[in-house]
C-alpha cells in the first residue's frame, strides 16, 4: 500500500511530521518548494518530455479522459495541476461558449506556459487562470460542475486535505476525475517500466532538459502515489461517492471518478 497524506502532531517531544519527496523523506513543509523548484526546471520541456517518456502515448489517455469526464456544454470546470493546458485545451469546445474552464497551478513557470501555449492558439474566451493550492482552494462552496485533474495529484503534500477541498467546490452531483500515474497490474510489464522508468527516463531528462535530478524525482513520486484501491478509498473518506476506477495501459495510469453525495 502507497503512502497517504502526513500526519501531523503538536505534541513538542515528537519529531517534526515528514512525508515523501520521491523516496526521500523531507519535513512537511519543505515538500511545496521542492515540488515547485521540479517543475519551475521543466516547464518549457514538459510537453516535450511527455511524449519522450510515453512515446505519446499521454496524448490518447488525456483524451480518453475527457471523453469519458461526463463534461457537458455549459458547465464549469476547474482544471487543477492545470499546467501547461493540455487539458484544459480538450475541455474547451466541450463546454462551449456557454461553459467555463478554470485552470489551477501552483506553479507560476507552468501557468505561464500553458496560457502563452493557448493564447498562441486562439483559446483565450471561456478561459481563466489562476495560481492556487489545491490543498485550500479560493472558491465558494458549491461553485464547479466538474474537477479535473491530470498528474498533478502525486505531488500534493497532503492529498487528503486536498481532495476533501476539492469536494468542498463541487456541486452537489458534481464529478472528480483523477487521471495519474498508478500500480501496474502485470509483474512482467512492471520490471519493463521500473527499467524505463529508473534508467531510461532520467537519462531522457539530461539529454533533452538538461536536468536528470527532476525526472528521477517524477518517476520516484509515481511508485509513491497511492494505488487504485487506496486512493479509491482516499476519495470516499472525503466525502466522494460511485467511485470507479479505470485501468488504462495496464494500470500505468488509471482515471479515478467519484462523484459529490
């Protein structure tokens, strides 16, 4: 079972919380900045390094993750861990004109691309932009149809406190869909991809990046994250109902949807 959201304690005789940097552990509060310096150093070769690392393949699951979202013409969505826009670029002709997108990212370096990327494109209207927590979201209660949220939830530092906020915005009725990285489900293929993963990609990340330490830290935070059934239960803790879980590639990914009771 994958490790949770840290545990906190006031008690002054115990040592300070810790939680998960990759397979470091580091003080609760350094996680943020970490997390923020990885993908500060990457955000102009994300996309780039997305496809390397999935031969592309991250362009059909991200699609297949709208397509099976629920989303209809006139809802709001927010679309956390938003980034550079991939999602937020397929959820936009889905709620049309009437509809409106919210992208989410802690991160400045990845906001920036992504609405320089859209506006290069021409998706400007129905857009918003905004650099938040996910952890404690500036909205009311009650105000999204829909939250999205596409490899971003692994580097949450608390993921629990996370996806009970997330629940706080959504209407009642309203969807979660988590699309990350989770247990593969054959021992073979698994070998396959820790050897991509450990060998292959930290390399990929010095040759086209420039920076072998962030890519070693993102395939380390993907064995980290929670599994399908614990983050399933993880939902259902914090308030979600109707979980279903979708396997795709095997379980390298898998789309998590609950709904808001």
């Amino acid at each position: 079972m994958s490790e949770q959201s840290p545990k906190t304690t006031t008690d002054p005789t115990t040592p300070a919380p810790v939680t998960h940097f990759g397979f470091r552990d580091v003080p609760v509060g350094d996680k943020q900045k970490l997390v923020g310096q990885v993908f500060t150093s990457v955000a102009r070769s994300y996309d780039l390094m997305n496809d390397l690392m999935s031969f592309g393949v991250h362009r059909l699951w991200k699609r297949h993750f709208v397509a099976v979202s629920g989303v209809r013409r006139g809802d709001r969505v927010l679309d956390l861990a938003g980034g550079t826009g991939d999602i937020a670029a397929l959820l936009k002709p889905v709620v049309g004109d009437e509809g409106e997108v919210v992208v989410g990212d802690i991160n400045a370096a990845m906001l920036g691309v992504g609405r320089d990327r859209m506006t290069d494109r021409g998706l400007v209207s129905g857009l918003r932009w905004a650099q938040l927590n996910a952890e404690v979201l500036p909205f009311p209660d009650n105000s999204f149809d829909a939250v999205t949220m596409a490899f971003g939830l692994r580097n949450v530092t608390d993921k629990d406190k996370a996806l009970a906020d997330i629940c706080r915005v959504l209407k009642p009725g309203g969807r979660l869909l988590v699309l990350e990285f989770s247990k593969v489900q054959s021992e073979v293929f698994s070998k396959l991809y820790d050897f991509h993963s450990f060998k292959i990609l930290p390399r990929l990340g010095q040759l086209f990046a420039g920076d072998a330490d962030s890519y070693q830290y993102l395939a380390e935070s993907i064995r980290k994250h929670p599994d399908q059934d614990t983050l399933k239960g993880m939902m259902e803790r914090a308030g979600f109902g109707r979980v279903e879980v979708r396997n795709l590639s095997n379980g390298i990914v898998a789309i998590h949807r609950a709904y808001k009771l």
